[in-house]
C-alpha cells in the first residue's frame, strides 16, 4: 500500500446498553445560598478595628508629643535657674566679695607668705604675723572679658601648695 491511497472508513459495531432505561430530565431549583454576609461582616469588623486603633496610635502620638513639650519647657525653666544660682554664687564667691568677707572678719593681707608643700611637708618661706592697714583696699569689679580669644600662657605651679594669703589679725 501507499501512502497516496486513499484511507477506508472503519466501521465499528453498535453499541450495546446493558442495564437500566435512561430517566427522564427535569427542572432543578438553585441551591439556597447563604451567601457571604458573615465574610463581608468580618471584613467590615476587621477595617473598623483597624481604623480604631490607628486613631488611638495618633492619639497617644499627639498626647505624648504634648508631654514632650511640657517636659522641655520645665527643663528649660530649670536651666535658667540653675543659671541664676550659679550667676548668684559666682558673685559671692569671687576675689572682690571674698576679701570684703576676710576684711569683715578681721582678716587681714599677709605681707609675707609662706607656702606649704604637702608631698613633703616642707615650708617655704618664713610667714610673720600680719598688722591692721587701714590702706587695704578690695577690688569689687574685675576687668571686662577680652573680646579675642588670646591664648595666655600658664605657669607650672606645684599643685599640691597652699598659699596663706590672709591670716587673722592680732591687733584686736
């Protein structure tokens, strides 16, 4: 045979029903949905939440914010006066209110200091008792800052002396 020939029609048998007649058709109703409302009332639970608490996160954002604030204000307030104390203190503990207290006292400018050396316990200088001058004067303002920061050159000093740069009168 060719491949050009033309192909016969295969014939097959009949087909043969062995069991029951078919049944009749007929008209089925759609199945009774519930539908989707539960998932739509989820779903609308579930967005209502999430609006809600993005709300109360903004709300406890602005409410702490407002904290914020009052707290930077108290801490401002409380620089300030601290400030004030430290200003106030500087003023009585300068040179000027110093020698004015010693002079109030009593105390007098020693004419020659002697100093301790504490590594040693050595003293340095002969110290003798001061006398009352009347000359004495208190310098009670000090000159103003320089406007340039100049650098001044600093002295080595022992660190561990002690200067008795007033001494108590015995003139009284």
């Amino acid at each position: 045979m060719s491949q050009l020939a033309p192909a016969r029609p295969f014939s097959r048998p009949a087909a043969r029903r062995t069991g029951p007649a078919p049944r009749s058709l007929r008209v089925v109703t759609a199945p009774d949905r519930q539908g989707n409302a539960g998932f739509v009332a989820l779903c609308v639970v579930l967005l209502m939440a999430g609006f809600i608490g993005v709300l109360m996160l903004n709300t406890a954002m602005a409410k702490g914010s407002y904290t914020m604030r009052d707290l930077q204000q108290r801490s401002d307030e409380l620089t300030d006066s601290q400030d004030a104390l430290r200003h106030s203190i500087d003023a009585v503990s300068g040179p000027g209110p110093l020698a004015k207290r010693a002079q109030s006292l009593g105390m007098v400018p020693a004419e020659t200091p002697a100093f301790l050396r504490l590594s040693d316990g050595a003293v340095l200088g002969v110290a003798k008792a001061a006398e009352q001058n009347d000359r004495f004067s208190v310098v009670t303002e000090t000159a103003p800052a320089p406007t340039k920061a100049v650098p001044v050159p600093t002295e080595t000093t022992p660190p561990a002396t002690v200067s008795t740069f007033l001494t108590t009168s015995t003139n009284r």
